[in-house]
C-alpha cells in the first residue's frame, strides 16, 4: 500500500503532512529528527554485527528545520539548523512515523 502526499508544511514546531485522502498528519520536529534514517544517526553495524554508538549530538537547533526537498518523488531530504541533511525519509517511513 503506498501514500501519496499532496503537501508538506512547517507549522511551529511541527512538520504537517496532508495526503491525497483527504487526511493530515502532524509530526512533531524533534521526533522527526530523532527518526533520521540516515546510518550516522542510526548507527551502522560493525563486522561483528553490533551496533556502533551513533555519533550525533543534538544541540536545540537540531530540531530547527531549515528546508526540505523532494528526493525522486518516493521520499524528502530534510535540511536541519546543525547542517544535518543526509536522510532521506520515504513516505512511507513517514506514514509510519506518525502512527
Ligand atoms: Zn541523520
């Protein structure tokens, strides 16, 4: 099952998706960035398997959305206060987001 997102917004402190249904969901900032997908915030595996330590460090403007782009029509790159933009959220990673 795929979404399709009509349209994004800023709205304070959150970001709100509306969907082609009709329906709106709204995502706070800092649990989007706490959700970055990227392996520098998620952590990649070592060659044993574990997890290595994510190496962010969220300071207050961490959660401060500069700007966001649409990234090949299946997702958004988000572009965050501290410079971080390398993840890419699907839409559907979205959706799931908000549940
Ligand atoms: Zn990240």
């Amino acid at each position: 099952m795929s979404f399709q997102l009509q349209s994004i917004a800023i709205i304070g402190h959150e970001l709100a998706l509306a969907w082609h249904d009709g329906t709106e969901d709204y995502l706070p900032l800092q649990r989007l960035r706490e959700a970055c997908p990227c392996a520098a915030c998620e952590g990649e595996p070592d060659v044993m398997g574990n997890k290595l330590q994510p190496s962010r460090q969220l300071r207050p403007e961490s959660f401060i959305l500069k700007k966001y782009e649409y990234v090949g029509g299946y997702g958004i790159q988000f572009f965050w206060g501290d410079g971080h933009s390398s993840g890419i959220y699907s839409i559907q990673y979205l959706k799931k987001l908000m549940k």
